[in-house]
C-alpha cells in the first residue's frame, strides 16, 4: 500500500474520508495541530475525535503515532483506515511474525501513514531510538485519560509517555478522551507534559441518548420490560458481578432473547467470540461486567442498561456513552436500590486506596446519586456535574418525558431521623421501618422498641415507600451506613436541620417503571427500509468475506444516505456522504449492482 500524499486537510477530508466538512471544533483542533501546536482535546464519545489526529498525521509529513491502550481497538481502527487506503498498522502482541515484519519494511521505506502501537511498546528504548530517525508527523496519545490514577482505566504504562516530549522534540502532541471530570483534565496536562497544549473541550451533551432511571422493584421484569422496546437491536446490560453476569445472560435466553456474557473470569477464547459476535451486525445482548466497554467502538449500540448502581457520575457517562456513537436515538436504563448504594459506599471505603483518593470517588459517586434523586431533567444534572449549564430541560430523559412528581416528605423524614436516633444508630432499614409501621416482631420486642415514642408513628406510608424514603436520604447524605455495625444507619449533620424542623425536605416520588416507547430503529424509519435491507445485506456480505465487522465496511448511517440517494452512476454514489475514494474504488460497482438488482 502506498502512503497518501500529504494535501490540505479539506481535500483529504473529502476525498480520503468522504465527508462534507468538519463537525464541532474538528476544525480548530486540526487547524491548530497542522501549524505544530499541542493540543488536548474532549468531546463526548462519538464525537469525531480520530478525525482531530489522523487528519493533520495525514496531511503534515512524515509518519502519525498513535498511542492507543488496547489491541482490539487498534484492531478496528487500523481495519478502517486501510478500507479508506490509508496505509496504518498495528504492533502489538497479537500480530503475526510475518505481519510485524511488513510493518518494519515498511517504516524502514518510510512508507507508513500511521503506526497504531501500545505504551509499553513504542516506550521500549530501541524502538524509541529507531522512530527518532525516521520524520514524525504528529503524536496522538488516545484514551488520555489513562494517566489519571482517580480514575477507572489507570495504566501505569501511560506515565511513561511524558518523555514523548524530549524524545520528539517539535512533532505536535495531542492528548484525547471521552472523559469529562475536571481532575482528569488536569491530570492528563500534568503527566503528559502537555504544560503548553491548548485544550479544546466540546459539550459532553449527548442528544440522542435519551436517559431512564428507575429505583430497582423487580429487575428481570423491569428489563425485559425494557428489551421488549429494543427488540432486534444491538445492547449492553451492564451488572456488578460474574454470577449476575451469568445468571442474567441465561435468564435471557429463556425468555427467548439472544444473550452472551462478558467477565474478567471468562476464557480468553470464549471472550474473544462475544465480543466479536457482538460486533457482528444481527449479534446478540451482551450482559458484562464492567471489564467490557473501553475501545469498543461499535457505533450502532442502541441501548446500554445498569442492573446496578455504577461506580460514579463519570463511569455512568462513559458506560452509558457506548450507546448510539452514530448519533441515531439511543436509549439507556439505571436500575438502582438502596443495596447498591451500600455496596457501592462499602466498595469505596473499604479500597486500598489513600483517604483522599476515597473522599474523591465517595463524591463522584455522590453526584450520581444525585441524577438518580433529582425530579428534574437527568440532563441538565448529569451536564451541570461537567460544569456545563444545559439552558432548557432536554425533553429526551425520564424526568422531562414524564415529569416526577415531589411531595413535601418533612414530617416523614424528621420520623425517619428520629427513629434512627432513639434506637441507638445501631439498626439498618427493615428494623426502622418496622419501628415506624408498629410490627411486633421478635427483635422489637426484644429491644424494647415497642416502648419507643416513634413506635407505630409511621402509618401513613407503606413499607415500600419508607424503604424510598431512607433510600433517598441516603442519596442526599442526610443519612449514612456505617460499614462497621453492618449497614446500621447513621445520620449526618445534615440530619440536624431537617430534624429541628429548620428545614424542608421534598422528594422525588417514586415512579413505576413506564413502558417505554420503541426508540425508532437506527435510520429504517425516514428512508427505505426494504433498500436498507438490500444493502444491509450486501455489507454482511462483503464484511463476512474479509473477516471485519460490518460497520468498518460502511455504517448504517451510509447505508440509508445510499437507499435515500439511490446513486444510479459510480459519480453520484461518490457525492454521498461517507463515500470516500478508496471505498468507491472498492465497493461502488459492487453496490452499484445491488441497487440494480433491487430494482432501483
Ligand atoms: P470518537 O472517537 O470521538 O468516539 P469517532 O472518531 O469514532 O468518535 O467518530 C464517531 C462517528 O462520527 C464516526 O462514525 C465518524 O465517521 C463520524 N464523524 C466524525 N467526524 C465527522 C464529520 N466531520 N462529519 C460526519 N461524520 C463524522
Ligand atoms: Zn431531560
């Protein structure tokens, strides 16, 4: 494969990438990296970010390098790049002899657009001396965020690129992530050396994923609820553990929905075939642990479901982010309870990790908390916890669909308070509802409890709702569990207010789950379906007979421009978008025929 020859970036755009023009700031990012600045770049997933690198990489001379922390990602991306005749490979571990030294030959000819590569290897000395004799064009650090020892996806292998700077003097750097959190933003300038880079920071919106998030009940039913509105579609469903893992991927197929599980304990060989059916066009729901997601770049996930609670705001986001990267409406569900609440804080307090480290992730879970309590827009909250003011509620969450209704819960949460605080602090939920409902169990008598003011104070709710109630207290920080006394709750001096009668409390009513309405499938509604199909099917094909997955041949969203457009010459399929030369080259006859055959 030759290299391409390097040109202004609006021509390659076109002709390389078949696009019409940039998206957000693509075009500062680009414009500023061309003329050899550093740059740090956030924007959502989705976003367009490989644009903001492999673009100046292809248009300044010389070779593009592109950290990125996972093989199958590299994979993917160097699968597409070489469909649009883009000269990239990957070294990593996984490749072949024979394949590694193509790639020698062809880095020793200066003959490599852009070299895909992992940390650890392009940091090994020899290597490093060897890229810099050769001309660098630019280097791309992806999933920056990976510096970040807060975070989720910390590699230490990441640290090490600092050097990058001394190594490459003059080649432009640039750092990207779907990570929104302040702390990562500063973490990634600090350990990257990237002291000078410019930051460019997108809205971390994502418009058309429309937000649900609904306190646990009865969860196999409340997700079968939900896949009834997503039948045939590609989903995750995340849950905490292997065995929930397993048991709710088995209970799917009986209800007769194609499920396969993900987890860390899994074979190497049996991982590898979910994912890859997964990525397969028709595949299956994947039920995983959270060891599934970063550098899947699947664009057409139309639903991601939490069976419990996520670690924090910004593992939510970035879970729940895996859905609908190609813009088409996308829908996600939380279930949460006051177990995983718990669990979660227990998680949390009980890490290894340094004190100050737990406050941080305690808060950031706390702002998750927070979207789940909230009677407003889930968009407004999640955007404002990145520091982005969302003007209007959304009208595309759960909140704005069906409006919550509050109610003035004062009296009922100073019962609550006072309960707690006349037992002792010693007992968790079920025994305090049982105080204020008046139940003569065992335990109440044997403590006494029924001797209590409170006792029987608490007739006008039901248990269930009591249970909401102390749970979303908790979600305030009003109350707490103390890890020590198994799950006893204790009240924060937050409580002292509200149990003084100084201040009010109104909370979100419980709503039950909704039926949600079929998300309309990815483009089939406007355009035509049965031409969609023809062409679906040709991509299998075509996709099938190279061993990559479908949406690396064409995404949907290509597709339906062809059944729209219905090209009847190689020119007028070359005006649509997503059709760049290489692809025209390679399909347009192919697809041309198709059309024919359909009729069109
Ligand atoms: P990210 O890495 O930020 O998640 P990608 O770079 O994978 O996002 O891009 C997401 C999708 O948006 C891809 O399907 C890509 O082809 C498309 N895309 C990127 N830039 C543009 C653009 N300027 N115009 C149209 N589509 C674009
Ligand atoms: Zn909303």
């Amino acid at each position: 494969m030759d290299m391409i020859a390097p040109t202004a970036p609006h021509e390659l755009l076109r002709t390389v990438f078949g696009l019409r023009g940039f998206r957000g700031r693509q075009e500062e990012v680009v414009s500023h990296v061309m003329a050899g600045g550093d740059a740090i770049v956030l924007m959502p997933t989705g976003g367009g970010k490989s644009l903001c690198y492999q673009l100046p990489a292809l248009c300044r001379p010389g070779l593009g390098i592109i950290v990125s922390p996972l093989i199958a990602l590299m994979r993917n991306q160097v699968a597409a790049m070489r469909q649009l005749g883009v000269n990239a490979a990957a070294l990593n571990s996984a490749i072949t002899a024979e394949e590694r030294s193509r790639i020698w030959d062809d880095l020793r000819a200066d003959r490599l657009d852009l070299l895909y590569v992992a940390p650890e290897r392009l940091m090994i000395p020899d290597f490093l001396e060897n890229l810099t004799r050769r001309q660098i064009s630019i280097i791309a650090i992806d999933e920056a965020h990976c510096v970040s020892q807060w975070g989720h996806d910390f590699r230490k292998e990441y640290l090490m690129l600092a050097a990058l700077r001394e190594c490459f003097p003059g080649v432009p750097r640039i750092a990207l992530t779907a990570t929104a959190d302040v702390q990562s933003r500063v973490e990634i300038r600090q350990r990257l050396a990237l002291e000078g880079a410019e930051m460019f920071i997108s809205s971390f919106d994502r418009p058309n994923i429309r937000y649900n998030i609904t306190p646990k009940a009865s969860p196999m039913r409340q997700l079968l609820a939900f896949l009834k509105t997503h039948e045939g579609e590609s989903g995750i469903v995340y849950c905490l553990s292997r065995n929930a893992v397993e048991e709710t991927a088995a209970a799917l197929n009986t209800h007769g929905i194609k499920a396969l599980p993900y987890h860390a304990k899994l074979s190497p060989g049996i991982r590898a075939a979910n994912q890859d059916a997964f990525l397969a066009d028709d595949g299956p729901v994947l039920v995983a642990t959270i060891a599934f997601g970063m550098g899947i770049d699947k664009p057409d996930v139309r639903f991601v479901v939490h069976m419990d609670l996520p670690g924090s705001l910004e593992a939510f986001y970035q879970e729940t982010g895996r859905a609908g990267r190609d813009g088409a409406p996308a829908e996600t569900l939380l279930l949460y309870g006051m177990q995983d609440l718990m669990l979660r804080k227990k998680m949390i307090t009980d890490g290894e990790a340094p004190e100050e480290v737990k406050r941080v992730e305690l808060s950031k879970m706390e702002a998750l908390l927070g979207v789940c309590e909230t009677a407003g827009c889930r968009r407004q909250a999640i955007l404002a916890c990145f520091g982005e003011v969302l003007p209007e509620p959304c009208g595309n969450c759960d909140s704005c669909i069906t409006p919550a209704e509050t109610w003035d819960a004062t009296i009922c949460a100073r019962k609550a308070l006072s309960a707690m605080l006349r037992t002792g602090q010693r007992f968790g939920v079920g025994h305090l509802v049982d105080v204020l409902l008046g139940e003569g169990t065992e335990k109440i008598i044997r403590f006494g409890h029924d001797k209590l003011p409170t006792f029987g104070v608490g007739k006008e709710l039901d248990r269930k709702a009591w249970q909401t109630l102390f749970r979303q207290l908790a979600a305030r920080g009003v109350v707490e569990t103390d890890h020590d006394q198994f799950g006893a709750l204790v009240m924060t001096e937050t409580g002292r207010p509200i149990l003084r009668g100084e201040q009010e409390v109104h909370l979100r009513r419980d709503v039950r789950v909704r039926t949600a309405r079929r998300a309309d499938r990815a483009f089939a509604a406007g355009g035509d379906t049965a031409l969609f199909e023809v062409l679906r099917q040709e991509r299998a094909r075509i996709a099938k007979e190279q061993k990559v997955p479908a949406y690396v041949i064409f995404h949907d969203a290509t597709l339906a421009a062809i059944a729209e457009a219905k090209p009847a010459s190689l020119a007028a399929l070359g005006e649509v978008p997503g059709i760049g030369r290489s692809k025209l080259e390679r399909y347009g006859e192919t697809i041309l025929a198709a059309l024919a055959q359909a009729n069109v």
